[in-house]
C-alpha cells in the first residue's frame, strides 16, 4: 500500500511531527468536510436534515461496531471513556460485600468509577502487576467468591503493554466475572475483537487512536448482560417506542440504547462517522501491520543509540505505543518539542505513538534527533 496518500488528509503533518496519538489526535480533513457540512445544514435547515443526521448516527454506531466485532444495538454513545466506564459501575447490581479488581497504574478513567462504589460496600481491590502484562494467575490471587468484575486496559497507556484479553476472559468466564475494558489506548490501531475475548463491556474515547475529536465515544455493552445493568440516566430517548411521546410508557430499550437518554451529540457522531469510515477504508488489519512496521523502525533505530525499550516487545504484546529511555527524560523531551516532535513523557521515558500516516522519514528523524 502506498501509504503517503494518507498524509495529505492530515494537515498537520506539514506543520509538525505528530507522535501523541495516546493522548490526543488531529482529525483528518474527512472530518473537517464533515462537520463543516453538518454546520451548513443546520443553518440552512430543511426538513429532511434530521433524517440524514440519525442516518448517519446509525452509520457511525454500526462501523464502530464492525471495528470490535460488535452488533449495532450493542452500541451506544457516549461523551469519553470516563462516562461509559461510569454507566456500568453506577448501573450494575452491586451488593454490600462485594468487590471487583483493578489494576494499579492504570489512568484515573478506569480507577475512579469504581472507587465510587466504596460508598455502597463494594471494594476496589487493587492489582499490583510484576509487569505491565496482567496474568490469570495474578487475578486469582485476588478474587475470591464475591468477585463480580475485573476492569483492565486492553493497552496500557504508560508502557504501551497489549493484554491477553482473550486469555483473561476466558478466565473470568470460568468464574462467572465479569470483564470491564477501557479500550481507548488500543482500538483503532490494533484488532479486537470483543465476542471473541469474551470482552462483557468496552468504552472507548474518539479523539486518540479513531482519530475523531474529543467529546464523542462509544460504550459497548454485550447482549449477554444487558439485563444486569441498569441506566442511571432516563429520558425520552432510553425507551422502547420513543418517538410515541404520549401516553408515558416508561419501558427501557432491551439494548444498548437505552444508556442514550436524549437526544443524540450528532456533531460528535457525524464526525466520528467520518473518522472510522477512513479507517475501514484503509482496513484494521492494514493499520495494525503499519503500526508494527513503525514501531519496529523506531525500536531498532533508538537501540542503535543506546536507548532501552521499555515497552513489551513479543509480537502478541506490542501496541501502536513504543515507550523509550535515553538519559534525562525531562531534557531529551524539551530538546524533542524544541525540535517539533509531539511525545509525551510516560512510564519514566518517552513515550511515542504514531499512526498509520506518518512516515518511515519521520520515524528516522525522531532517532536522529534522539
């Protein structure tokens, strides 16, 4: 594939290196047309405006469900990892007694909706790994017969780690526990599918690795457990029937939409939309391959200066996510912005992450500047 035809799509890469796509993405120009289109049609509005505006929410839902192998009504939106992380802590049955596991280390996002439940008599028991790659046996030292749930990242933010979610899963499943995922640091660079990870819930922000804008995302929640979760938030939109306003019918939708209580964030789906059809344009499979042909460049190239790779580096535990040590972390990434590298200081190095558009030319410019 040639794939410095993508490059034009991201205007930021005549102005600088992009290589944050952990923390924040620039869109594409796809997106752009997007939403400046939406922006047009709702000052000019017409009627059938709305129309095409649902019609291209449903499209944005059932591309980020083909994504993670997901159904369509598995899906809702949601804001940012944080409120889909919450919706299912806040909507499960949880009783005085007992506790889930989550992992130290992990961002806050997959932290915090859980300590909440400390209020209603459920630990958070935390997680210490040996490394960045979580085993079943290191679970099991935790839970015990009032373990409802395990939440981990599919990749973790600070080493770039990919956990064995299908290895994990299987153990939860064996269990009757419950699996969590936080999945922004991993889908949309590299493949998961969640039926077969048996993967029970994943929330996933837009604006790293889909390369949408901040403020729009998706929550998945499986068929198999929709049941056991309640929504915390209700409205006109979260009911069977929802456009026969009257007489009340207060029947909660059998799926995922029922954790969308009113009207829909349709700049933030339509931009979404636009960003996951480029990346089913260009393939998962494909992008995953790239990422690994970046990374590997830039990890052969750092250690033929000296630097250690803190990142896993097994085929199956690599991410898009190369996190990097090479003297004063806090000089060399001065030295780095100076320079007009976008990177982050992570996991007590430097942490890089590029995506499918940039270039074996970048790569090498960051090592020579290293």
């Amino acid at each position: 594939m040639d794939w410095s035809r993508w490059r034009q799509e991201f205007p930021v890469s005549a102005e600088r290196i992009h290589f944050n796509h952990a923390g924040v993405s620039p869109v594409s120009l796809r997106v752009v047309e997007a939403t400046t289109r939406f922006i047009r049609d709702a000052a000019e509005f017409v009627p059938a405006t709305m129309r095409e505006w649902e019609w291209r929410g449903e499209e944005a839902r059932d591309a980020f469900a083909r994504l993670v192998g997901a159904q369509g009504d598995e899906i809702a939106f949601v804001k940012n990892t944080s409120e889909g992380l919450s919706l299912i802590a806040a909507g499960l049955d949880w009783r005085e007694g007992d506790n889930l596991i989550a992992v130290e280390g992990e961002y806050p996002s997959n932290v915090y909706p859980w300590w909440s439940l400390r209020r209603r008599g459920v630990e958070t028991r935390m997680l210490q790994p040996r490394r960045p790659l979580i085993t079943a046996d290191e679970l099991g030292r935790l839970a015990d017969g009032r373990t409802r749930l395990v939440a981990l990242s599919f990749v973790d933010w600070s080493s770039g780690a990919r956990q064995d979610l299908t290895a994990i899963g299987a153990w939860c499943r064996e269990r009757g526990i419950l699996l969590c995922v936080d999945g922004i640091q991993g889908v949309g660079a590299v493949r998961l599918d969640v039926e077969a990870a048996g993967i029970d819930f994943l929330a996933v922000g837009g604006h790293k690795w889909l390369l949408a804008p901040e403020g729009v995302g998706c929550l998945y929640v499986s068929r198999r457990v929709i049941d056991r979760v309640e929504s915390v938030l209700h409205g006109w939109k979260s009911v069977s029937n929802a456009d026969t306003y009257l007489p009340y019918h207060f029947e909660p939708r059998p799926d995922a939409g029922k954790f969308e209580p009113g009207s829909p964030p349709t700049l933030g789906t339509v931009a979404l939309g636009a960003a996951l059809a480029l990346l089913h344009e260009i393939g998962p499979a494909e992008i995953e391959a790239r990422l690994l042909q970046l990374t590997d460049r830039l990890a052969e190239g750092l250690r033929r200066k000296g630097a250690e790779i803190v990142s896993p580096w097994q085929p199956e535990e690599r991410s898009g996510i190369v996190v990097f040590r090479h003297g004063d972390e806090h000089k060399l990434y001065q030295q780095l912005t100076r320079a007009n590298f976008v990177v982050r200081i992570r996991g007590g190095g430097i942490r890089v992450a590029p995506h499918f558009y940039n270039s074996e030319d970048e790569i090498d410019r960051l090592i020579a500047a290293v």
